[in-house]
C-alpha cells in the first residue's frame, strides 16, 4: 500500500542526507543554482501550458490522464535505460538512486491499472512523446552527461509539483485512496522529500564538470522543458476531441480557475491535509447561483423591503 511521505527521514537514511548539510551556502556556479536560475522561465512557461492549468483546476478527462501516464511510460522507460547504461560515467554515477526514484515500475501498475493485463497492445507512444525519447536515446550513446538535464528536470518536478497533481487526479478521477492509478507519484522509497531533494543538489555540485558542461547542461535542461510542453500541448489538442466526463456527479469543480490556485489558503491548507472539501467560498458562490436560491434570495428581498417599508410608514 503506497504511503504518504512522512515529514522526518528513517535512519538508514540520515548518513545520506547529512551530506548535503554540509554544503548549505549556495554559490552562484553550483550547478544546482545554475539550473534552477537557468531554467525559470520554461519553467513558468510549463507551468502555463493549457493542459497544466486545466490539470491543477481539476480539468483532467479519465482518457486524457491515461494518455499522460501513457506518455510519462515511454519517457521514463526510456530514460532509465539510458541511465543505467550510464550509471558508472563519471559526469553522472553520484545521481544513480534507482530505488529511490525511477518510475518505469511504477508506471507499468498505472497502466495495468487503466488498461488491464494486455495494456502493452492498447498503448503506444505519440509524436510528440517519440520526439523526447529520440533525444534522451541520442544523449544516453553520445553525450551521456547532458542526461543529468532530464533527470534533474523529470525527478526533481515530480517530488515538487507532482505530489499537487497527485492529490488533483485522485479526487478529480475518484481514484481509489490505494493509490491505484497513480503510483507513478508515489515516491515509497524516499521518507522525506525535501531532504532528499537537498541530497540530489548537492550531489549535482559535486559533480567535476568545467563551466563549458555545466552551461551546456542548463541548455539541455531547457530543452527537455520544451520537450515537456509539445506533448502537454498534444495533450491539451487531444483532449480537446475527447467527449466531456461527468467526473464527480456534477459536482463543484477544484477550482474556480480565477487567479493561482496556490493562492487559496483553503484549497492549500486542504491539499496538505489530504482532504476533499471545496472552499467555502467557492461552494457559496456556486450555490448562489442556482436559480432556485436567486429566486428565494430575491423573494427575501422584495419582502423584508415591504416590512421595512411598512414600518417606517
């Protein structure tokens, strides 16, 4: 049974992490501050494909999500081939955490899950999806360092806004509360996020690579966010022909979708919490408008006006 990833690290793990206490002070030229300073833009840009939005708003097709989890099989399968025909190469050994984050496993139960046994001859990988794993197939046999790019953007998005997308799916598609569906989130082997992310970046810095590799690899890192965004916008046209879902008994949606949803304190609070609750205010507002209660508020109105008028005759 998947579990939720605790806030304090298990034992066997504390000598990993305490390595990365050493190096707190970031320097500009780490390469961890390189590409996160590097790549701010695609990621913003990422974050404000169409397919994204409407995913964090609860806006995700039950077809459409297959189709995502269709597409994360064939990168990650390719991606951790590549990996561990590379996992001795100097520019990328100090990465290799198998057990920790590759998802390929994962993955397969999702599909077993949506597809059933045979799901290998229901899938297959679209356009956009094979342009990403040509180009994650060309580094792993010709310039193996620059798949620290992929790894870092893939693995470290997927313990950050991954586990939002996790929650969304899971009460947007009614998946069971198992996990089933959405293993690929799932992160079992890491107790606590955060310091395992502390971990990978400081691992990153001590990777012996010149200036020239580390400025290649923020470039490579780009690319592989715009990798990302053609198959979220194939995706978002797909959908767009896919018939509407009744997903929730035509219930209120995750978000009204007016401003950032991370701005909610009630849907934030309620997302670290692990509840399903909508905000107040949004259930008012959606309430509210509904006829009958317009005519009832309305009715309200025109007499409490007609007492009041009376008693000021």
């Amino acid at each position: 049974m998947p579990q939720e990833i605790p806030e304090a690290a298990e034992e066997p793990e504390a000598l990993l992490y305490a390595e990365s206490l050493q190096d707190e002070e970031a320097s500009p030229m780490d390469l961890s501050e390189l590409l996160k300073e590097g790549t701010k833009e695609s990621h913003d840009r990422a974050e404000n494909t169409q397919f994204v939005k409407d995913f964090l708003k609860g806006r995700i097709k039950r077809e459409l999500f297959k189709l995502a989890t269709t597409a994360l099989y064939f990168t990650y399968s390719a991606l951790e081939e590549e990996i561990e025909r590379n996992k001795e190469h100097p520019a990328f050994a100090a990465l290799y955490f198998p057990l920790e984050l590759h998802r390929t496993d994962a993955l397969v139960k999702d599909l077993k899950y949506f597809y059933g046994d045979d799901w290998k001859d229901k899938i297959q990988c679209s356009q956009a999806t094979k342009h990403y794993v040509e180009r994650i197939r060309h580094l792993g046999h010709h310039e193996p360092e620059l798949l620290v790019a992929h790894a870092y953007t893939r693995y470290m998005g997927d313990l950050s806004g991954g586990q939002v997308l996790k929650k969304v799916a899971q009460r947007a598609l009614h998946l069971p509360s198992t996990g089933e569906g959405i293993q690929f989130y799932c992160f079992n082997n890491i107790s606590n996020a955060q310091q395992f992310k502390q971990l990978y970046r400081a691992r990153l810095n001590a990777l012996d690579l010149d200036k020239n590799t580390k400025a290649r690899i923020v470039e490579e890192a780009n690319k592989a966010f715009q990798f990302n965004m053609q198959v979220f916008d194939e995706l978002d046209k797909t959908g767009s022909t896919l018939k509407e879902e009744i997903q929730d008994g035509g219930g209120l949606p995750v978000h009204d979708g007016k401003g950032d949803i991370r701005k909610c304190p009630y849907y934030a609070a309620k997302q670290g919490a692990g509840e399903t609750s909508g905000c107040p205010f949004h259930i008012a507002l959606a309430v509210f408008r509904l006829p009958a209660v317009q005519f009832l508020f309305a009715t309200s109105v025109a007499v409490a006006a007609g007492v009041l008028a009376w008693y000021l005759m």
